[in-house]
C-alpha cells in the first residue's frame, strides 16, 4: 500500500509538472522566441544600415575635410529637428531607462529616424560620437512598436524593451553575449533583470545574425601578448583598474557639467550650434582628425604602440563638448577609444604588454562609465579572446567600483550599491 501510494504521488507530481511548470515555461518560451525573433531580424536590419551610412559618412568626411568648417550648421540641423519633431525623445538612453522603470507612454516611432539622421550628421561634419546610442535608441523605439501592435502587457512590455536595446547593441559591435548582457544589467545598478534572461540572449543573437548577414563586418582587435598572471600582474591590473574608473568618472561628470552648461542657453538649436564653433576651433588648433568620429584608427594603433597621455583627454574633452552640446551619437566607442589610449599610455609606467593594457582600457572605461561590468567582461572575452579574461574581468569590476554611482545614463537606479560601506537610501531621491 505505501508503495502505490508513493507511486501515485510520484505520477501526481510529473503529471502536475508537466501541466503547470514545464507547460507554462514552454508556452511563455515559445512566444518569446516568436518576440525575439522578429525583434532581433528587425533590430538587426537597422544596425546594418546605420553601420554602412556610418562607413559612409566617415569615408566622405576623411576625403572631403573642407565639410568640417559646416559644423555649426549639422548643429543647427540637429538642433532643430529635435526642436520641432523630436522633443518628446530628446533624452535618448534615459528616455529608454525611465519608461522600463515608471512606464508612461510607447517610445515615439519617430526616435529611430532622429537619431539615425542625427548621428549620420554628427559623425559626417566632424563631431566626436560613438554609434551604441544610436542602436541601442533605434532598437529600443522598433521594439516598443511591437507593444502597441500586439497589445502587450505591462510586464511583457518591459521585456520586449529589453530585448530591443540588446538587440541594438548586439548588433552595433557584434557581440551577441555582451549584447545581451547589457540589456538585462544597464536599468539598475547592480542589479540583473534575470526574469528576461532568455528573451535578451534570443534577440542578440538573432539581431547580431541578422547584421552580418547583410555582409557588415566589425573591426577586429589583437590582442598580441599575455603573460602568465601574478601576484605583480594581479596588482597591476587592480591599479589599471582603479585608472580606468578615474577616467570614466571624468567623463561622465564632464559631459553631464557641460550639458548642463549648454543648457542655459534658452533656445536649443542654438546649442550644438556654439559647440560646433568650439569644435572646429579646436580641430584647427590640433592640425588633424584624429580625435573626431569613432576613432577606429587611433583604436587600433593604441594595441600595437605606447599612445601619448594627451591622446585620451583630448578624445575625452572632445567627445564630452559634442554630447554635451547636443550633438547626437553613442559614448560607447568614444570610451572604447579613451580606455584603450589610457592603458596604451600606462604601458610606459607598467610592465605589462602595450595591446594587454589597451584591450583591457578598452572595456573597462566603458564598464566604470555604463555601470555594466558583467556586459564588459563578456564583450572583452568576445573581443580578443578567453586568455586574457581574467585581466579583463580584474580591470572592468574595478573600474565598476572606482567610477561612482552616477554613469553616463542618469535614468539608472542603484539596486545594490558599489560598496559594502554605502547603503541603498543613500542614492534614494
């Protein structure tokens, strides 16, 4: 009789499982990969057209240096279609942040073209911009579209927003797993949204299949050399850390100083294009074109030669003044570029190989910056390969650590903070 009974009991148990608990993952997992899926081919489809306009734009640029001296009028351009058309989105990342946290209204359709036209414009006349906002603001409006066709619910909502911005980013560099990562970690500061897991990690993927299979490429990276790790090497990487973060704190606190400067002035149109006459001076005064556009150039060289110290502020101060002046791009690959001339720069006073040091700046500014060390580390992996993981891991977390709580996107909510010492009400408004 015990027997049967534990016999029947078992049976009740699978048979409870089967309906209920493995039926309702399959059902809900089946629907997010439709979701994913057409978020992802969709996301991914833009990505690769923005990159080859980007290609474009910097190609006519490079050629046709004379372009520069109309910097001021790509601002007034800028300027007044956000003005006009564009009010409602003129947040950009934040925008994406506050409506996953306090939900209000669909991401306006129109964010995806602004954006698009505005980056092409910025990076086209000169300015200092990355391209991840921009992906990230045009996966984040198409897949918030998918909300209003499908009549989604609030929660379903969120996830699909998610799945938007990892998409985008995905995409933008071809890093599926970095891509993913950061849409679940970007919201809350220390925080992971795992209840999306699944539908982030489908649409990066997909998005990025999607990219490449439009024939777009993505520059590659080398990193040459990695030595054996150390207690020296482990307190190397640990203090390159602790600089990487100084830097991204530096950037975040200068373009959130000079955006707020500019916006003193009443009427913004007039904004980017005042920054646009600091920029051209400034050009001038440089004698090149290194420190405009993404940079790619200067990236690359920073892992085979020892770059100057003045090499990353001055891509700092440019790239902040573009930003904060209302210029439109990504902080992203301006960061990849001041990270990875930073640890180029460190190479003369540490003894750890020049390109190790240049790919380990290279993701972790972006990681101090963006608050998203997880996504970094996985993005570094992605990048130059698992033998220099742990020297990326060690410099991205301390970066993370040393580079405060307020990033580059002001929307983000503390969910732990950095710092056993510091409690979560002390970052409460």
């Amino acid at each position: 009789m015990p027997v049967k009974n534990l016999t029947e009991g078992f049976l009740l148990s699978i048979n409870r499982f089967i309906k209920q608990d493995f039926g309702l993952v399959f059902l809900n997992a089946a629907k997010w990969l439709i979701f994913s899926a057409l978020v992802g081919v969709t996301v991914g489809s833009a990505s690769a057209l923005f990159l080859v306009m980007l290609n474009w734009a910097t190609d006519y640029r490079e050629s046709h240096l004379w372009i520069i001296s109309l910097l001021p009028l790509a601002g007034l351009i800028i300027g007044l279609s956000f003005h006009y058309w564009g009010k409602e989105v003129v947040k950009g990342n934040n925008l994406l942040i506050e409506e996953l946290h306090t939900p209000k209204k669909i991401i306006p359709l129109i964010m995806a073209p602004l954006i698009f036209a505005g980056t092409i414009i910025t990076h086209l006349f000169g300015g200092s911009a990355g391209r991840e906002g921009t992906a990230v603001q045009i996966g984040g409006a198409f897949a918030d579209q998918f909300t209003k066709i499908f009549k989604l619910r609030p929660r379903d909502r969120k996830v699909i927003l998610i799945c938007g911005i990892s998409a985008g980013f995905a995409s933008v560099f071809g890093t599926p797993l970095a891509g993913a990562v950061f849409g679940l970690e970007v919201f809350v500061v220390g925080t992971l949204m795992y209840s999306s897991i699944l539908p982030s990690f489908i649409s990066a993927v997909i998005a990025d299949y999607a990219c490449k299979a439009w024939g777009v490429g993505h520059t590659h990276y080398v990193i040459a050399e990695v030595p054996d790790l150390n207690t020296l090497n482990l307190l190397l990487a640990l203090a390159s850390g602790i600089a990487f973060g100084l830097a991204a704190r530096s950037f975040s606190a200068l373009t959130h100083f000079l955006t707020t400067l500019f916006g003193k002035i009443k009427y913004p149109p007039l904004r980017p294009v005042l920054g646009g006459l600091i920029l051209i001076v400034i050009i001038y005064l440089l004698g090149n074109t290194r420190f405009i556009g993404l940079g790619i150039p200067v990236i690359s060289e920073s892992f085979s030669q020892q770059e100057p110290y003045y090499t990353f502020l001055v891509k700092l101060f440019l790239t902040a003044l573009t930003l904060g002046a209302g210029f439109k791009g990504g902080e992203v690959t301006p960061l990849f570029f001041i990270g990875a001339t930073l640890g180029s720069f460190l190479s003369i006073f540490m003894p750890l190989p020049v390109g190790l040091l240049a790919g380990m700046g290279f993701v972790a500014v972006f990681s101090g910056a963006a608050n998203t060390p997880l996504a970094c580390v996985f993005m570094g992996i992605e990048l130059f390969g698992d033998t220099s993981g742990v020297y990326i891991a060690l410099a991205c977390v301390t970066a993370y650590l040393f580079s405060g709580h307020t990033g580059i996107y002001r929307s983000q909510k503390i969910g732990s903070p950095k710092h056993l010492l510091l409690k979560r009400h002390q970052f409460l408004k």
